[in-house]
C-alpha cells in the first residue's frame, strides 16, 4: 500500500488518497492521471496492464488498484 500511495502522491502531491474510497469521483484524478497511474505501476512491477484493464473502477481506490496488481501476481 504505502508504494502505491507513494506513486499517486507523485502524481497529485496536493491530496490524501489513503482516506479516499473513489479517486475519480473525488476530484483526485481524471483521464489522464490514469495513464500515468498505469505507466508508473507497469514501472514500478514491472508488468503490462491488459488494455482490458484499464478501467477506472480498477484504479479508484488503493484497495482496487492492490486487487489488480495481484491478478498480475505483483507480491504487495
């Protein structure tokens, strides 16, 4: 978790996504904050997210985004 904090803060420094269910609904991130999300974690785990993958509801929350790296067998 606290890796992937670290890379959304990197993203949007200005906010707390620890306490935040929804970051698109929120305000946190928009389109485009996704794709770097996605390039920063294929980086990071060094893993191709599925184009199939790259829905917004798989990334809206820490909770979500820890589910779909370890359907990529990323060891969290």
């Amino acid at each position: 978790m606290r890796k992937i904090n670290e890379i959304l803060k990197e993203i949007r420094p200005e906010f707390d996504f620890k306490n935040c269910s929804n970051f698109f609904q929120n305000g946190l991130l928009d389109s485009l904050d996704l794709i770097t999300l996605v390039s920063s974690l294929e980086e990071e785990y060094h893993i191709s997210i599925e184009g199939t993958d790259i829905l917004p509801e798989n990334f809206e929350s820490i909770s979500a985004i820890e589910t779909l790296l370890k359907k990529y067998k990323v060891d969290l």
